[in-house]
C-alpha cells in the first residue's frame, strides 16, 4: 500500500467516524432511530451524555472494514512517571499496524478543558505519550457544541502542553501529531497536523501558531440533518498542514 492510499484510507475512516457520531448524537437529541448500535446514553435529567468512548467505539467499529489491524490499551515502548514514583509503561487507547509494527498511536478526549495546571494532567499525559513514543500520533477530541472559547481552550490546553513536552530535554523522533476535533451539534470537524523534529526543542516553537480559525454561531436543526449524508459534509473543513515553525 502506498503512502498516499494509507493516508486517503485514514482518512476516510475518520472522516467516517465523525459522521457516524453527528447521526448518532442528533439521534439521541432528537430521539429517533439510531444510524447504528451504539446509542449516546440519557442522564437522569435526560440531556446526553457525551464522552470519549462513542468516538473510541465507533472508529474501532469503522476499523473493522479498513484494512488496519489494531490493538486497544496498547502498552508503551517507552516508560513514564506520572506520580513521580518510578517509572513504569503507559497505556495508549489505540494503536493501528502495518505490517505487524506499530504504525500510528490513537488517544481519545472528550469535553472542554482547563487553562489550570492541575485541571490538565488528563491532557499532559497522552500529549507526552504521543510525542515521546516511536510512531506518529493523532488525537482525537469530541465536543457537544462549540459554544464560548471551547476549541480555543483545547488549542491553547494542547499548544502549551506540546511545548512543556517537547522543551523538557527528552529526547523524541522526528513525527506528525494531528488533532482532530469533531464537534457534534454543529456537525463538522477541524484538524491540525504539526511536524515535531529539531525545530520543536525551541523556545518560540509554536508561539506565533494561531489556532484553526472555526467560528460557529448556531447548530443544525431537524430540516439540516438530512445534509450529513452529503459527501462535502463528510470533508474535514479547514484543514491546516503547520510546519514545526
């Protein structure tokens, strides 16, 4: 398979993906039948509940007619201290192969964040995962709606985590990080693929980086659902490939 083919078939999977969750989260808004098995649960005051799993489901679920294998849970090559008593293996929620090797490494985050330092461990953790491990990684977030600065909030969360990362003296391998952020009331999707080598040990790396430039004022109603069908709903809008500069 060449390089093109695997990026257009990944592509597609996400891109997939992102639809099955619209149909399914607008299914559970509106409570009409599901495009699939897995349902968006009800809360006891019966608003949806939103979370990491529906996407990690559903990609897996889209996984199974791709050509890629994967694994779930996958242990790290490399080992990490996160309470600062030893260092052990870390989990990434999901790692696609080729060939039998690992390939590409899949964490899954749902909801806003947090600009405080204690409110972001869930965040740092997966990012020094991505970036220490051997193979590229992609991030994959969900939010419910793009109300206030939430895609600002994750940006700048992710930007200045990459950062702390990549400037702490460990050493990593040249790689591309993309993150994707599916949201799911308005129905579209937004990523930004960055190149991580020499250029990502300095200071101003990533400082004059804006984040993707994605203002939604209202979501879809009824009427509008019938349009995530359509093949342009289904292409990732403004999409950013960003040098490491």
């Amino acid at each position: 398979m060449t390089q093109n083919t695997l990026e257009h078939e990944f592509a597609t999977l996400v891109a997939d993906t992102d639809l099955l969750l619209w149909k399914s989260y607008h299914a559970a808004i509106h409570q009409t039948e599901a495009p699939c098995q897995l349902l968006f649960p009800l809360k006891s005051d019966r608003t949806v509940r939103v979370s990491e799993q529906e996407a990690k489901q559903l990609f897996i679920k889209r996984l199974h007619t791709s050509p890629f294998c994967y694994s779930v849970e996958t242990p790290t090559l490399r080992k990490y201290s996160p309470s600062k008593k030893g260092e052990r293996s870390a989990m990434t929620d999901l790692t696609i192969y080729l060939a039998g090797e690992r390939f590409l490494n899949i964490e899954f985050k749902a909801g806003n964040t947090s600009k405080h330092r204690e409110n972001r461990k869930h965040i740092s953790k997966d990012i020094e995962k991505l970036v220490l491990e051997h193979v590229n990684g992609f991030w994959f977030h969900i939010l419910e709606k793009a109300n206030g600065n939430g895609i600002e909030t994750i940006w700048q969360t992710i930007r200045h985590e990459l950062k702390t990362v990549t400037q702490s003296g460990r050493q990593f391998n040249t790689k591309r990080i993309t993150f994707h952020c599916c949201v799911l009331q308005e129905a579209y999707s937004v990523e930004t693929t960055l190149v991580l080598n020499d250029d990502a040990h300095r200071p101003d790396w990533l400082t004059n980086l804006m984040r993707p430039n994605i203002d939604v004022s209202r979501g879809m109603d009824r009427a509008q659902l019938s349009t995530l069908d359509r093949p342009d709903r289904r292409v990732l809008i403004n999409v950013h490939r960003t040098s490491s500069r």
